[in-house]
C-alpha cells in the first residue's frame, strides 16, 4: 500500500473517529435532556445527527473506493 494511501485511509479514519464522538455526544445529551425536558429533547439536534450520518457515509464510500478499511476504535 502506498504511502500517499495509507495517509488518505488514516485521514479518512480520523474523521470517522470525529463523526462518532459527535454522534456520541449528540445522544448523551438527548439522553440527559429526556429527564428535564432539557436542549436536545425536542429535536433540537436530529439535523445534526441526520448530516453526521451523511458525512459517515460517504467517508465509508471513500474508504471503500480506495480499497481501504474503517480501523474505528472508541476511544
């Protein structure tokens, strides 16, 4: 694998990693406002939420173009 390869699939692989935390935080936070009627638990973020997915999606179909794999790790 090139190294111009292996860059793009671990730059690729980052922003998967950016994309969950801030799927994570986005249902920790509509958890959280489920008790008090708080931000988030009216819908507030479901755009968010609904654009991260589109984002992970096509840098799944990035990955899978250049033959390259999701090494996602929590973390």
């Amino acid at each position: 694998m090139s190294n111009q390869k292996t860059q793009h699939e671990a730059r690729l692989n980052a922003s998967l990693d950016r994309i969950y935390h801030r799927l994570q935080w986005i249902a920790d936070t509509e958890a959280r406002a489920a008790w008090f009627n708080g931000f988030g638990a009216n819908g507030e973020l479901d755009s968010q939420r609904e654009r991260l997915i589109q984002q992970a999606e096509t840098v799944l179909d990035q990955l899978e173009a250049i033959g390259g794999s999701p090494k996602f790790h929590q973390g």
